[in-house]
C-alpha cells in the first residue's frame, strides 16, 4: 500500500504546477474513480476478447448457436482447446449453452457481445512496422 501512497504523493506534486486548489483537485478526481468491481468485469470482458480464438468463435455464433462439435471446424482446434475458450466466454457471462442429449450449443447470450465485436473491427488500428 505504501507504494500506492507514493504514488499519489507524487501525483499531487506533479499537481501542484498544474493547478491552484491541490486539495480540492484531487478530491474531485478521487470521486470520478469507478468502482472497483465495474472496472474489474469490464477488465473480464476485455480479457476474454483479447484472444483471436474467443473472437473468431463470438464472430461464428453471430448468425446463431453452434455446437461445440462445429466450433472446432471453425478454431480449426481440439475440442480441449475449444473447451477451454468456451469456458472463458462462458465465465464472463459473454455466451450461454445448453445442453441437448449430448451435444452442448452455444449462443450469444446478449447482444452487447456483438456490439463489441463491431466496434473492435471499426477502430482504425494502424499497422504495425
């Protein structure tokens, strides 16, 4: 924690140049942190997107639910591998699945999912040298 103290010392002396009100700056800034737990699903749901195989299989459920069988033509993957990405989206709450004789499908299960996707293929990444 003391680091954590350090840090925010330093801050308020970077501060001290920048503004007039020190005290009153920070108290402000301190009430504009977000919640702990919100930043932390949100850093869940980025996480389980970071990954080319958990995007490839959201942008294969777009059109609707897949077994976890046809997922593993899409991953062009072992169904450990599969397993181990559904699980992921599973856990962040991104899909569902339901079970029928054998066989799991699996859905998106909110179409904030989708919007997410569409706004990761809309940002303008520059290419790397």
């Amino acid at each position: 924690m003391s680091s954590d103290n350090d840090a925010l010392e330093a801050a308020c002396r970077s501060l001290e140049g920048v503004c007039d009100d020190v005290e009153g700056t920070v108290d402000a800034l301190t009430e504009q942190r977000p919640a702990e737990d919100r930043v932390a699903t949100q850093a869940a749901v980025f996480g389980a997107l970071a990954n080319e195989h958990r995007v490839r299989i959201l942008e294969a459920l777009r059109d609707g639910e897949r077994c976890a069988c046809e997922l593993q033509v899409v991953l062009e993957a072992p169904q450990s591998t599969v397993a181990t990405h559904l699980r992921r989206l599973r856990e962040t709450g991104l899909i569902k699945g339901r079970k029928k004789g054998k066989w799991t499908y699996y859905r998106i299960a909110d179409t904030a999912a989708l919007e997410l996707l569409d706004i990761g293929a809309a940002v303008d990444v520059p290419e790397s040298d």
